[in-house]
C-alpha cells in the first residue's frame, strides 16, 4: 500500500479476498435503499395509486404509489421496475424511467442510517393496472391528479405532489 505523508489523506485500501467477510456489518449500517414509480398518463392527467390493506405491514388503509425494498446487488430501476411489475402487473422499461424525487428519510425502518428513496415518473407503460398483491393491497387503480386521497402516505404524498407542481426535489424527512 502506498504511503501519505502526514495530513494529506488516508490511504486507499486495496481489494482482498475477505471482501465478504466485511459485506454483512456493512449491510447492517447501510441506508435502505427503496424504489417508487409514479406511472403517470399525461393524456388523461392521471396516476395509478394503491391502498394498502388492512393487514398490510405499513400503513394499514392509506394510499400509496407503488413502492419497494432493493434486493441486495439489484441496481435501483430495476428495482422500479419490478416492484411496479409485482404490485401493479404494468410492465416499464428501465432506460424510460425519469427521476421525479429523492426522499430521504430518518425515521422508521430497519436500517440505521434511515432510508434513500428514489421515486421515479414513468409515462410509458404496457398493460393495465391490476391489484397484484392482495394480501398487501385493497385495491390498485387510476386516480385523477386533480383527486389525490387525503389518506396517503406523508412521504409517498409530498412526493407525487412536488412531481405534478414543480418538477423533481429532493426531500429530507425526519432529519431535522
């Protein structure tokens, strides 16, 4: 390894092969990583939204956009795109999906460092939306943007809201 001269830095460390050995207590410490998609149809001014059920985990009767964790190693629109597949049966293409929002939040998940969420817009889609998930879900529709449900997730709202007024931000929850 290469030597720094006093104050000028720390020094690189190089990979080895007890990489894996170091992965856990990373993951441990690491910030969750979350994807949400607001499909939104420009034609008609409308977005699919999703109530969570009764027996959900989170949430239990609000509504949401459609949302989910990153697998380990899965880059974040492919997570996208399959959680929107998962919970909606509407099929993105990746490479389509703009940035709409970046949440990030302190408060109430499991990983320590709080969550990263990266909502994205799509406007191209195939299929029609279908209620995927029923054990997570009471249902899966349209709704008009004019017409957002009141009882919606705060984050998840703040969001969608900032998506349709004003173009992508970036918003810190919880940290202040």
């Amino acid at each position: 390894m290469p030597n720094n001269p006093p104050d000028e830095g720390n020094t690189v460390a190089q990979q080895t092969d007890d990489r894996s050995q170091a992965l856990k207590p990373a993951l441990e410490s690491m910030t969750l990583l979350v994807a949400a998609v607001i499909v939104h149809d420009k034609a008609t001014n409308r977005v699919v939204l999703l109530q969570r059920s009764e027996n959900a985990k989170f949430a239990q009767g609000m509504w949401d956009l459609p949302v989910g964790k990153s697998e380990p190693g899965e880059p974040i629109t492919e997570t996208a795109v399959r959680e929107l597949y998962e919970e909606t049966g509407l099929t993105v293409k990746p490479e389509s999906l703009k940035v709409a929002h970046i949440i990030h939040g302190a408060w109430g998940v499991e990983a320590p460092n709080g969550f990263l969420t990266v909502v994205f817009a799509a406007h191209a889609w195939t299929g029609e939306p279908e209620n995927r998930e029923p054990h997570k879900h009471s249902q899966v529709r349209w709704v008009d943007a004019t017409a957002i449900p009141e009882a919606f997730v705060d984050t998840m709202a703040s969001a969608l809201h900032r998506y349709l007024n004003d173009g992508p931000q970036v918003s810190l929850e919880g940290w202040k």
